[in-house]
C-alpha cells in the first residue's frame, strides 16, 4: 500500500478513537465509532488473499451492526428522556442494547466469534491494532456509561468471555488465534469490574496493551505464526526466545509478574463486594488460559528443536527490524509489580 494512504488511513483510526473518547454526545461517539471502522476496513483487505477479504467482511458486518445498535440505543434514550448527553443513559431497554452493542465491538462472549476469525485472516501486524487499539474506544464508553450499566450482565459476560477465552485457546495451534482467544480471556475480566471499580479497568487495560503489544512484537520480529514456528525462534534470537517464557507467564498472571495486577487487584475488588463465586469462577478459569501459555512456553523456550549444527538462522526469515521496540516494552511487560501503588 501506498505509504501516504498507510499513514492516512492510520490517521483517521486514531482520529476515530480519540473523537470517541473525548464526545459527550452519542452522535459524536458514533461518528467516531465509524470513522475508526471504515479507516481499517482497506488496511484489513490490503492483502489480496480471499482469507483477508473474508477477515475484512466479518469485521466490517460485525461492527456495522454494533454500531446501529449502539445509534439505536442512543437514539431510544434521546426519545425517552430528550438529551444526547452520554452519562444521561437512563432508559432501560437502552441500557441492556448499549451493553450488548459495545460488547459486541469488544469480543465478548457469546458475542466473540469474530475476533478469532478476523485476527486469523490478517497480517500479525494489523492484527496487534485490531487486539490493541480498536478496544480502546469501547472502552472509554464503557467508562463513561459504568453508572448506569446493569452490573449482572456485564459480570455474567465477563464470566463467559473467561471461560470461553481459556477453552478456546486450548487446541489451537496458530498463534494469532491463541492471540485472540487471550484477549478475550483479559476483556472478560476488564468486564467484570467494570461496575465496581472502573479505575481498576483503567490499569487492566493499559496493562493488556503493553503486554499484549509485546507478545505480538516478538511474533512479527521472529515471523512465527504457529506454534511449529516458535519452536526454530531460538534460531533468530536466543534471548528474545528466553524472554518470551517470562512475557508469557505475565500474560497468563503468574506473580511476582506484572499479569498478575489486575487479576490480584479484580479478585480483591470482587471478594470485597461480595462475589465470592464469581471471584472463584474467574480465578479458575485463568488456569485454562494458563494452560496453553504454558504450552507455548513449553515448545518454543523449554526445548530445543533438532536441528543441525549448519543451521544458525532460518531459512528464508531473517529478522525484520531491530529489537530496541521489544526490549523497551518487555521492562513494563514484566516488572510492573512493585509499582502497582503508583497505578491506582
């Protein structure tokens, strides 16, 4: 693509977003909304490869019915109590399409089927804006509208979306799925503690995107799109590879890790407003993404592939940029623990 049109169209993605974060009235939002939408949708379809165009079709019929029901609530609410303010959300049927629309945009569950399909047909690249940045304008909704939100609904997503991102990810063998069903997982539980305390959903979700950056920054910089791949990535980087059991162990919470935050500080938040089971639910159901983390880890850090003495790259993929953007987000990716004070 044209590197004007590139930086144009990544322009207007930004753009979007921030119209959307910085709006207070729904028309604003929803144009926001949809200039991010429709900036993607050729950056998703520059590839001309029949996946990449089924990619592209599933996003843009996906978010373009989010969006309507998103126009739809706003609208009803306008009909209702005659204001367009966003933290004026008080008609109720407004409020449950409000959540089902913004959840859709995100990739919660049962409302999720498309994130994987998507990231799966795209470029590692464009998938790290569609699991990193795209999420950014949802959510800032959901911050403005966390008052008035039902607190069930999202709890009971965030359950599912756990659940469903831990068992998704169990047999799959390309990472950009394992990918998408990992950032299913950490929006499930950004969802739970929406209502209760949404500064907390603020740090989750910085953190997601420092990590989840990372991961994918390591992917591209060793060209490894299944797990096969991970397992000649020594080859490229020996130390990029060690790091990446570490990068991957945050990702799935163990502590002393920066993963670990947000799932300390959610299961204390929920403990503490009296969602005992909840809080037992989702920590349980971060062991099954912990699971195939660890597979990950296991393949490409823990062995070393046969390979012969001759061979010191791979074959035909060499690195394809320098490793200054990895070692400046792997500090924060991982080592964030003791800071945890400073972020609340």
């Amino acid at each position: 693509m044209n590197p004007i049109m590139t930086s144009l169209l990544l322009s207007t993605i930004a753009m979007g977003t921030i119209i959307t974060m910085s709006s207070t009235h729904w028309l604003l939002a929803w144009i926001g909304l949809e200039l991010n939408t429709l900036a993607i949708i050729p950056i998703l379809a520059k590839q001309h490869h029949p996946r990449a165009t089924e990619a592209t079709t599933k996003y843009f019929l996906t978010q373009a019915a989010a969006s309507a029901v998103l126009l739809f609530a706003s609208t009803t609410n306008a009909w209702a109590t005659g204001t367009w303010d966003i933290t004026q959300l008080t008609n109720e049927p407004a409020c449950i399409m409000l959540t089902m629309a913004l959840s859709m945009k995100l990739g919660l569950a049962p409302l999720h089927f498309w994130l994987p399909e998507v990231l799966q047909g795209v470029p590692l690249s464009t998938a790290l804006i569609i699991a990193t940045w795209q999420k950014l304008a949802p959510i800032s909704l959901l911050y403005l509208t966390h008052n008035v939100i039902h607190p069930p609904i999202l709890l009971t997503m965030g359950i599912l979306s756990t659940l469903t991102g831990g068992w998704g990810g169990l047999n799959q063998t390309q990472t950009r799925k394992i990918m998408a069903f990992s950032s299913i997982a950490h929006l499930g539980w950004m969802a739970s503690i929406t209502t209760i305390n949404p500064n907390i959903l603020l740090m989750n979700l910085f953190l997601y995107i420092i990590m989840t950056t990372t991961t994918f920054t390591m992917l591209v910089f060793t060209s490894s799109k299944t797990i096969k791949d991970l397992t000649t990535s020594w080859m490229i980087s020996p130390s990029t590879t060690a790091m990446m059991l570490i990068l991957l162990m945050s990702l799935g919470g163990l502590p002393p890790l920066t993963g670990f935050v947000p799932k300390w500080l959610i299961l204390q938040e929920l403990i503490t407003n009296h969602l005992s089971t909840t809080a037992t639910i989702m920590a349980l159901s971060a062991l099954l993404s912990l699971f195939f983390y660890l597979r990950i880890s296991y393949t490409s850090t823990l062995t070393t592939f046969p390979a012969t003495t001759q061979s010191t790259n791979k074959w035909r993929f060499t690195p394809k940029s320098n490793a200054t953007l990895i070692s400046l987000l792997l500090l924060p990716s991982i080592m964030i623990l003791p800071m945890t004070p400073m972020l609340l």
